[in-house]
C-alpha cells in the first residue's frame, strides 16, 4: 500500500512540475528582419558581385574576379588592434 501510494505521489509531482514548464523565448527584433536590398551579378568570366542589405543593419558585400575573393561587412572578423611597442 505505502508503495502505491508513493508512486502516486510521485506521478503528481512530476504532472505538477511539467505544466509549469518553461517560458516561452521572447521574439527579438532580429527575428522581424527583413531584407532591404539583394543583388547578385554573375559575369560570363565568372567574377561575381553579391551584396544584401537586412532591416536591422546587417550589411555584407561580397565580390571575386581577377583580385580574388573579397568580402566585406560587420559579420567578418577582425584582429586586435597591435600592442604599443616601448620605445628605448
């Protein structure tokens, strides 16, 4: 008997504990974006010119013909600036 009891018990505390569940994540402004402005260029000698523009700011350019393959944008990284180097 005690040991239906305790499953019983323990059948509702993890019913109790799941309808609580977690919080539903919050929609960002970032998830709303749309894109602004798309174009891609395909040359007959295969150099390329490809860039987009997102409601948010996201902004990426990207081209690669003679000079090879360049890309620009805030989504590229970028190295640390140099340590200051003590003079003598």
């Amino acid at each position: 008997m005690k040991s239906i009891v305790l499953t019983v018990l323990c059948c509702m505390a993890v019913a109790v504990s799941a309808q609580r569940g977690f919080p539903s994540p919050q929609r960002s402004f970032e998830a709303d974006a749309v894109i602004l402005k798309q174009d891609f260029n395909l040359n007959p000698d295969g150099s390329h010119n490809y860039n987009y523009e997102t409601s948010n700011g996201i902004r990426a350019d990207e081209s690669a013909g003679e000079n090879g393959f360049q890309a620009e944008g805030a989504h590229i990284p970028t190295p640390p600036p140099p340590a200051p180097v003590a003079g003598p």
